[in-house]
C-alpha cells in the first residue's frame, strides 16, 4: 500500500509542480502542495528502497558534497556566430538563401537569454543527466543541482522519444536577483554583481541544498534526437512544451516564424526596446531557419552552424575618469596598453580596467591620463574605451607617449611594418611570455595537462624550477611533496598560502604521461610559434609530416602548404632558427612526445583534383562527412553550395529540392555515391 501511495504522491506533485512553475495554473493551494511533499518525505524515510529515482523529494537537493564530474557531449555545443549589425544579418539572409537556392526560407526568431547554457538528457521521459557547455566538446555534470529547479521536468508527459536532449538556458529572474541582493544589503553582505554570474554560480554549488534555496529558472529551445520528430525547429519547440517543459511563449513573441528581412528587422527593433519588460534578462535575438532539413543543406562551420546566427543587443556605456596607463605583456611578446579607471558600474558588474589596444588606438582617440572616458562592454563581456568624453575637463595638455621597453624586462620594443601592435622581443628571457607560453602548452587545445594551472607554472618558474616547456618533463616531482606558494583570493584580495599534496603531485605526473599520447598538430601548436593556430598546425602537421621536415623547411615550402602566408612562414623559420629551440626538439622528443603526424595529409590519389562537389541527401553507403572527406582524400574540394563553378552534385535520398532545381538549371551532373566510387576506383 506504502508503495503504492508513493507512486501516487510523486504523480500528483509532478503535474502540480508542472501547473504552478511551467503553466502558471495552480489549481491547488500552497498548504495541499506542502502536505503532500511531507507525506511522501515521511514514506521515503521508513520505505527509502521505494524512493523513485524521479521523486519530487529531489527538489530539494542533498548535502552530499560532489565534485563535477567532466562527461563528452554526445554532439558539441557549439556557440553561435554572433553579430551587432543589421547589415551583417542582411548578408547572412542572403547566404541561406543562395546556400538552398531558393527566396522562399521560413526563419524562427527567439531571445537570446542571458544565462548558463545547459543539456538535459532524458531516457522513457526521466532525466538522467544535464550537463553544462563546458569547452563545447565535454561539461560538467550537475545532475543533482539541476533536478532542484523547480520549472525543469523530472516526469514528462505526453508523447514524447524514448531518448533525446534537450537544450536551453538556466537563469536567474530578475525580481529574484533583486530580492536576494537587498536581503544581502540588510545583512551587511556584498551584493551579487548580476544575475548571470550569480545564477552560474548557483549551479556550480556543491551542495546541491543549498541550490535548492536558490530561485533558478529554465527555459529549453532546442530539441536533438537520433530522429526528428517534426519537420520544422519551430514544431519541435511546440512539442517540446506539450512533454512539461518551459518553453518560449508564442503569444507573447518569445518565439515567432518569420519569411521576410523586414520581419527580421521588425522583430529585432521590437525586442531591442521592450527587452526590460521581460521578467529575465536578454542580450539579443536568435535567427534560425526553420525546416530541419535545410540545416544539413547549410552544414557546419568549425564553431557554429551556417543556419542559425545571433545578433546581439547594442552595450551600454559610462563615462567615468581614467587614472593611469599601464601595459601589459602577452604570451607572444604582444604588449597591451591598459586603462585604469575610476570603478564604474557597467552592464551588471564594476569596471575597474579596460583594454586600449595599441598604439595607434591611443592616438587615434587622444586618450590622456586623467581624461573622462566612455568605457562599453564588447559582447557585454570586456570592457573597452571607446571614446573621451569631452563634455568633461582634459586629463592634460599633451598626447601621452608610448613606451619604448618593455614594462618586465626592459628590452626595447619593436613593431613590425603593417603590424598594429608593439612587441618585446625577449622571447626566451621575459617573464611573462615564459609563463604565458607555459600556459598555452598545458592548455586543453594544447597538450592538456590537468592539474598544471597558471598559479603551479608561475610558482614553479619563480622557484626556479622550470624556464620553459622542455623543463616540464625534467621536473623531479616526488621531491616536491609539501611544496609552499602563495595564491591571490579574488574574493578576500589578499595572499593565501597553498601546498602541493602527494595525490597532486601524483596528477600532475599522470598528465605529463599521457600528454606523450597527444597528436603531433596539438604539440606543434602547443609550442606557441607566433601566427600558428590551431588550424595552421594542423595543415603543417599533415602536409609535412615531422617537426623535422618543418624544421629544415624554407620559406617557400612553407608558403606551399594551405593557409600558411607571408607572415606565418616567415615566423616558423625564425623560431627555428633559434638553436635553443632545435634542442627543445631534441629534448621533447627524448621524453617521448609524439612530433611526427601519423598520415601525410591523407591524400590517397589526385583523381578528383581541381574538381568541386556539392553533398546533399541521405547515403546508404556512407555518411555525409565520409563522402566529403572521400572526395577531399582524392584531390578534390566539397562546396557548400551548387554555382557555376560546381562539377558534381553527389546526391542522395532526400535531396534538397532547391538544390536539385538549381543544378539541373545550371546543367550540374547529379552523381550517386556509387557513381563517386567509381570515379576513384583504379582502372
């Protein structure tokens, strides 16, 4: 009977719950809701081997302390590509377009919330996991926080996929915010600085209790299942709503199809002045378009989707009086001049510095120490100058002059023809490049070495420990048990002690372990060559094949390999020409790192060089990525849109209409991946 009643408890507060923080319906009262809570409460304690794993009573979380566990996303959370101009989504508009090959495309415009992106994945209508966006490949598990979210589902209804994810935003409404902050106020605390940052540090609580006494929200727009389940983005928000969950209101225009660039524009204006009306805080509009399939048309770039785009509300501005002009020194040399300022409050948090670029940009404002400046956030995240107030009295009569030597070793400065930006040249001997380098090469892009975080590097280098990355595998650990250093504390300003433990000691030698297994293009990358990203180590890892091929290489079989210029060649040869550099390859590679590429570019044949294809449809034989890296193995370049310059549309089921149209009026031959076999098969 016990058991029983609990299933029945658990039913009842569900839907309840659903109509008072989904609906906004209550048909019960406060007190019913209460009573019913505590009786199931009272069961679970006499019967905890009934408790279902779904139970209401997880709303109000646990004090078992946890520390996040990183899980990979099945797909990448990827970020938008984000945009301040009308103009630049009128060019997008037209990309989709002459991408389909059709006028005639359905958008869906939404808000862009101000919150903590997250991932919820449900199994026959239970969460069983939610998941942060971390770096976009893996986050951290908060499942527990998550599940004391009040307007967030544990039981869905209706008929929804046995498994799928979903995706949205958590945060903080602001009447909330402001009620917590003026309880803090009454007791003396300090204020939350806003309610993003305040709603991304809830969820990162490790007393999932204590998250539960925090008013967070939900809002879930984004539907990713092995089959959709609807033919159009918009259908599947809808749905998403009739299994429980919050989504974004059609009534209200939180969420609303449009055809037509005035209907873009109309409902970006519209938002942009009524955005503080809404009980949440937004910072822009999301455009996507609407029919699923034409996501696949469009296709992906490396960080974001080509059909989807945000386009972000204009920052606010203050003006406020700049003290003094200090400058900093990059991993690279790059010397960054600094605005000091008197703190103003900016956007939700104080503003205390700001970024003045270069050179060029101090002269170009006229900016003076002492002078009142306006001071906006870029994506309302870092502050920057932007202009002198000049409706406020001149900091002093004459320009201010830039420095001529560097701020930390004194070495003179140099700035390179066409370049903006000054740079010390003490690569090898200035402190902050050292430690900047250092960084770069643990990085998670990098060689990823868990454990060795900046506050470790700078005190190891300061002990004299380590000079450079080569030193990092010399290191003699196990004698450094019980090693002293000081960390600074954001939240009490001030010096804090920290001693390394034998479990960190023992991490710290198994990152260095298995960064040996790290692929040659991310040690290339990790060394921290000047104009070498991750995209350029990767073309070099795979057209040369060795640090040693590189390292013998000139200028113009640099230049031979794709996406290497003037610049970047130039930069690779005086890097290695620095002998100290040619012994760190010696000495990395006798620690056992990996600086040869398994596969030369991968390039099979030239059978389909200098032709260009477009993939479009469903295979049978192989996946859309597997042909277009086929057809990239042979020579030849996949286009993400049919033109005049196109040879071979290789089509599949479910071939996109417009594109189909636009290839037979352009006379482009329509191939079938058996037909593409063919073409690389040997005679």
């Amino acid at each position: 009977m016990s058991q029983e009643r609990i299933k029945e408890l658990a039913a009842l507060l569900h839907e309840h719950n659903h109509r008072y923080y989904v609906l906004n319906q209550p048909i019960i009262s406060d007190q019913q809701f209460d009573a019913w809570m505590n009786e199931l409460e009272a069961l679970e304690t006499f019967h905890p081997e009934w408790r279902l794993s779904n139970s209401p009573t997880q709303r109000v979380g646990s004090d078992l302390s946890q520390k996040f566990e990183k899980v990979a996303h099945v797909r990448p959370m990827l970020s938008l590509s984000n945009t301040y101009s009308e103009e630049e989504i009128s060019d997008w508009l037209q990309r989709v377009k002459e991408g389909l090959g059709t006028n005639d495309t359905e958008l869906v415009m939404e808000l862009k919330y101000d919150g903590i992106a997250i991932s919820l994945f449900y199994e026959k209508g239970v969460l069983v996991r939610a998941l942060t966006r971390g770096d976009g490949t893996q986050g951290e598990d908060v499942t527990a926080n998550v599940k004391t979210i009040k307007n967030i589902p544990l039981q869905l209804q209706g008929d929804y996929p046995s498994s799928f994810e979903i995706r949205g935003e958590i945060f903080l409404p602001k009447a909330d915010f402001e009620r917590m902050n003026q309880e803090r106020m009454a007791q003396g605390l300090e204020l939350y600085a806003n309610p993003r940052n305040t709603a991304s540090g809830t969820l990162k609580q490790l007393d999932s209790r204590e998250v539960a006494k925090r008013p967070l929200r939900a809002m879930m727009y984004f539907v990713l299942c092995d089959e959709w389940m609807a033919n159009t983005h918009y259908e599947q928000v809808v749905m998403a709503g009739s299994w429980g969950f919050p989504v974004p209101l059609t009534d209200l225009k939180m969420i609303q199809r449009v055809t037509t660039t005035e209907e873009v524009m109309s409902y970006i204006h519209h938002w942009d002045v009524h955005r503080n009306d809404l009980a949440f805080d937004i910072d822009g509009i999301v455009i996507k378009v609407n029919l699923l399939q034409s996501w696949d048309e469009l296709g992906m770039t490396a960080k974001s989707p080509r059909w989807a785009i945000a386009y972000k509300f204009k920052a606010e501005r203050v003006s406020t009086r700049l003290d003094k002009i200090t400058y900093q020194v990059g991993r690279t040399g790059a010397i960054t001049p600094v605005a000091n300022l008197v703190p103003v409050f900016l956007a939700g948090t104080t503003v205390k510095r700001a970024s003045l670029h270069n050179a060029d940009q101090i002269e170009k404002l006229d900016i003076r120490e002492g002078d009142y400046v306006w001071i906006e956030k870029g994506g309302e995240i870092i502050p920057k100058v932007i202009a002198v107030d000049l409706d406020k009295p001149r900091g002093g009569q004459d320009p201010h002059v830039y420095i001529q030597h560097c701020p930390e070793c004194q070495t003179e400065l140099v700035r390179e023809e066409g370049e903006a930006q000054h740079y010390c040249p003490n690569a090898d001997g200035c402190q902050p490049q050292i430690i900047g380098k250092l960084e770069h090469f643990v990085s998670r892009k990098a060689m990823t070495l868990e454990g060795w975080g900046v506050e470790t590097l700078s005190a190891f280098f300061k002990e004299g420990l380590i000079r450079n990355i080569v030193d990092l595998y010399h290191l003699d650990l196990d004698r450094l048990v019980g090693f002293e250093y000081s960390v600074w504390d954001e939240a009490t300003q001030e010096f804090r002690k920290r001693s390394l433990q034998s479990k960190t000691i023992e991490n710290l030698k198994k990152s260095l372990v298995q960064s040996k297994e790290v692929p040659f293009e991310r040690v290339l990358f990790g060394l921290g060559i000047r104009h070498v990203g991750e995209t350029v180590a990767k073309k070099l890892a795979r057209a040369l094949g060795s640090i040693d091929h590189i390292m013998r290489a000139n200028k113009e079989e640099l230049l031979a390999v794709d996406e290497v210029g003037e610049k970047i060649a130039e930069s690779i040869v005086q890097y290695f020409q620095i002998k100290e550099h040619q012994e760190w390859m010696t000495q990395l590679k006798e620690a056992g790192l990996q600086l040869a590429s398994h596969h030369v570019d991968n390039v099979q044949s030239d059978l389909l060089a200098t032709k260009v294809f477009v993939v479009s449809g469903v295979f049978e034989k192989y996946g859309r990525d597997e042909i277009k890296a086929l057809i990239e193995s042979h020579g030849g370049k996949v286009s993400g849109s049919i033109s005049a310059k196109t040879h071979f549309v290789v089509a599949g089921r479910d071939m996109g209409p417009a594109k189909l149209e636009k290839a037979k009026s352009l006379g482009v031959p329509i191939i079938s991946e058996m037909d593409l076999d063919q073409m690389i098969s040997p005679e």
